[in-house]
C-alpha cells in the first residue's frame, strides 16, 4: 500500500482540517507530519465547529488510527488543553490516538524565547503565532532537543532542567521587558507531561512502515502552507518546518516510492496572517469583503488574515515544489457576489514579465499582473453537484486548470463536512 499527502499550497488556513475530516473515512491511518501548535484546523460538522491543533483532523471518525509522527512538535500543555477539549465530547481519543517517541517537546521556556526573538526584532518580526516552534526546531537540529522518548527515561527532569537553564540565559540575552512566571509555567508543563504520558508512544516509523505492508492505506496531514515552507516559502517570513511533500518522508519515515497522490488545496482566493510579502494583497473594498464573507480571522490567535486575489505564479511554484497531482479549491462560496474576479498570472519583476517565483518577492521588486474574469452572484453554500455551479465559476476553475496543468477534483462550498463538491 502507499501514502497519499495532503498539503496547503499557499500560506495556511486553505481549510486542511475540513478536507481531512471529509477524506477520513477512505483511509485507516491519519497522520501529521510537521509543525505544532501553531496550526489551527477547523472542522464542522453537526453544526459544531472544532479547532485541532497537534491532533490529526482524523480523529472524529471511529476507526482510523490518528498519529503524531516524529516532524511535528508537540506542546504538551496545549495537547492537554485539546485533549480535554474532546474529551467533553465523550470521545474516546486515546485508543485511536498514538504519538512518535521522536516528535521534539515544546518547552516553557522555547515559547518564551518565540517572544523574545519576537520583540528583539522589532518591524521585522515574523509575526510568529508565539508558540514556541522556532526555538524548539532549532533545538531540534542543533542537536539539544528533549524528544517525547525522553519522558520514559529516567532523567527527564534531569534534562528539562539543564536546557530550560541554557534557555534562560539566553531570554536574558535579548535583553527585552518581559514578564513571566517560570515556576508557574514549568507546573502547568510537568502537570501535562503527566497526561501526555497516558498516550501510547510508538516508533512511528516502524508502526506506518508495518501498516502499509499489512495493506492499510495511509493519509498523511500538512500543517502551514507551501509558501511558509523553511526552504521553499518566503523566507525569513516562514515557519521552521518543511511543509512540502517532501516534509511528509522525514516528518514520518516513509520513503518517497511509498508517496502516491500529493492533493493540493488552496483558497479561491489567498490569505495570510503575520508578516512578510503578499504580491496580491488586497488593501481596499474587495479584501475587506473576502475577510468578512470568509470570516478570515486566525483559527489560532484570532487575528485578521491579510486578503488578496489569486496568485497563480506562488500556485503554480507549490504544485511544482510538491507534485500536486489533484488540486481542491476551497472557500469558493466566498467570491459569490464579485462582478469581477482578478486572477494574478505574471508578476513584473526588475523590468521583465516573469511567470516563476522569483527568489525576491518583496513589494519593491515584484508587481503583478491580473487578468480578469467573470464572476458570478449565486449562493454556492447550498449545491451539492457540480453541474449545478453557476458557469462562470466553471470557467474560473477551467481556467486554472490550464494554467497550472493539474485538475480540480474538489470544489468546497461552505465550511461543513458536507458543503463539499466532487468533480
Ligand atoms: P486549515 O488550517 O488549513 O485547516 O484551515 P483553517 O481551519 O485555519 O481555516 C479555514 C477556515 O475556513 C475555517 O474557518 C473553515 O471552517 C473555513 N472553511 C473551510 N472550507 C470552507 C469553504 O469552502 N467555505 C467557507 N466559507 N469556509 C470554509
Ligand atoms: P495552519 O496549519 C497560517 C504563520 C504565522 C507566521 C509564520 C511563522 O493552520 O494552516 P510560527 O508560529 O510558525 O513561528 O509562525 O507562519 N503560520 C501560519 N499561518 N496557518 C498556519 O497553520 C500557520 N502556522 C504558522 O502567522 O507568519
Ligand atoms: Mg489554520
């Protein structure tokens, strides 16, 4: 058996949670691969919405098997939280739920140093959800990481307390007014390693490497976007993982002969929150009603995301970057309304018409260049068959499907488990 993967192509939100919920029930095994608490993906259905954050969004379906696999990090006072957050729905999370001994912790003192880092910077922040990720990736590859592995050993506390050490002095370095309660923090933290460890821990490599020759069919789930991939995205306004395909072989342990389709999801439209370049935001009238018809505010920290038209250069970049093989557009229901609908196909860049992703997409060096299409006024919120869109949406979606030479086979309409149209 193999590996499907699914991923956003633009800068997050694109509505990974409410696709994995619906494509659930086609596979036995769910399993993220990078990223943390930072992401936020939201479901609905049975008119409850639910935020997941290190909790893959197979986890309301009764048989599938949820992972944590080894590239994500995990904070376990924020698993706690969530934990709890479904418990109160009287689900039996544990027995479906198991987390890779070699997935990094987040400690108390990486969100503080998130902050730190933060401040220090001042205008060029990276507008980080503050969560810890940075510090704990570093910590990952510069080899001083405390792996959920480690809470089965014996010096845990040990180890805890000589990095949470070297972290202090390092918070002191930046040298910003900060106030915090450490020892009430390290509580919260010890308290919840104590839940966390109620889990079943596994060698997550081992155990999807054995499920696939048992014959099991696996999804794996991205968190983030593309555009905020380590390598790819727009550096330094990016999160400190790979969240491209090939993200989802070192964050699990499957080999890329083992990777089958790549389902690519993106927004009708694009969003972004925190800082960095955006080629086709929108500053006027159009972006503040794509924020308030797609209710654009952080499913995180609850901040406005930035609005803008469709950038099929940064698209086309992330199919490549990822070998998308299907595409599904989401959030479609929000242009209903729009006479018009612009479509960024080339940016201007140092005098040239270019269609790549440049290496510098800064506003001072990239201009794009819309073509305009058609919109179309119907509500979407209530189809439920392709034919029944209206035609101008029909050609939107024709039309990138030529650009980016990838077919659209999912259309959603609405942020429920069943506002979703197969093509
Ligand atoms: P994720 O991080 O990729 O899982 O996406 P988020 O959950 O952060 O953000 C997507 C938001 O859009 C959520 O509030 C979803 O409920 C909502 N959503 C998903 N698909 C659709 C859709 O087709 N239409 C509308 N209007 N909302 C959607
Ligand atoms: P999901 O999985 C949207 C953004 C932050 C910031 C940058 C770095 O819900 O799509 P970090 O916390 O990683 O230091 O933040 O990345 N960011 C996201 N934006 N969706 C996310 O996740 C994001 N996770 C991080 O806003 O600009
Ligand atoms: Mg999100």
């Amino acid at each position: 058996m193999t590996v499907d993967l699914l991923l956003g192509l633009q800068w997050g939100d694109e509505g990974k949670g409410k696709i994995v919920d619906v494509l659930t029930s086609k596979y036995d095994i769910i399993a993220r691969f990078q990223g943390g608490p930072n992401a936020g993906h939201t479901l609905e259905f049975d008119g409850i919405k639910h935020v997941l954050r290190t909790i893959p969004s197979g986890i309301f379906h009764k048989t599938a098997i949820n992972i944590i696999g080894n590239g994500v990090v995990i904070d376990p006072v924020v698993f706690q939280k969530e934990l709890e957050g479904l418990e109160k729905f009287n689900m039996d999370v544990k027995s479906k739920l198991l987390i890779s001994r070699k997935a990094h912790l987040i400690l108390p003192t990486h969100r503080l140093l998130d902050a730190a880092s933060e401040a220090s910077k001042g205008k060029a922040k990276i507008g980080s959800t503050l969560k810890g990720i940075g510090p704990t990736y570093m910590d990952k590859t510069g080899r001083n990481g405390i792996r959920v592995g480690d809470i089965e050993l014996g010096d845990f506390k040990e180890r805890y307390r000589a990095l949470a050490d070297k972290h202090e002095a390092m918070i002191a370095f930046y040298d910003v007014d900060m106030q915090y309660n450490l020892q009430e923090m390290e509580a919260e933290f010890f308290e919840a390693v104590e839940v966390l460890k109620t889990l079943q821990f596994i060698d997550s490599e081992e155990y999807l490497n054995n499920a696939m020759k048992a014959g099991k069919s696996i999804l794996a789930e991205g968190a983030q976007g593309s555009l905020l991939d380590i390598d790819f995205g727009t550096y330094p306004f990016v999160t400190s993982s790979n969240t491209t395909a090939a993200g989802a072989c070192t964050g699990l342990g499957i080999a890329p002969n083992k990777v089958k389709d790549v389902f690519g999801i993106f927004k009708a439209y694009t969003t972004r929150v925190g800082s960095g370049p955006f080629p086709t935001e929108l500053f006027d009238e159009d972006g503040q009603t794509m924020a308030r018809v797609g209710n654009e505010f952080g499913a995180v920290t609850g901040r406005p995301r930035r609005c803008g038209w469709l950038d099929l250069v940064a698209l086309k970049y992330a199919v490549q970057v990822n070998g998308v093989t299907q595409l599904f557009m989401m959030k479609g229901d929000v242009l209903s309304g729009f006479d018009t609908l612009k479509v960024c196909t080339g940016y201007k860049y140092k005098g040239e018409v270019i269609s790549h992703l440049p290496y510098n997409i800064e506003e001072e060096n990239v201009t794009p260049i819309f073509i305009e299409k058609k919109g179309w006024q119907a509500d979407l919120t209530g189809m439920t068959k392709y034919d029944e869109l209206p035609v101008e949406l029909k050609e939107y979606i024709e039309f990138i499907e030529k650009e980016v030479e990838v077919p659209i086979k999912v259309v959603s309409v609405g942020p429920d488990r069943t506002q979703t149209i197969l093509k």
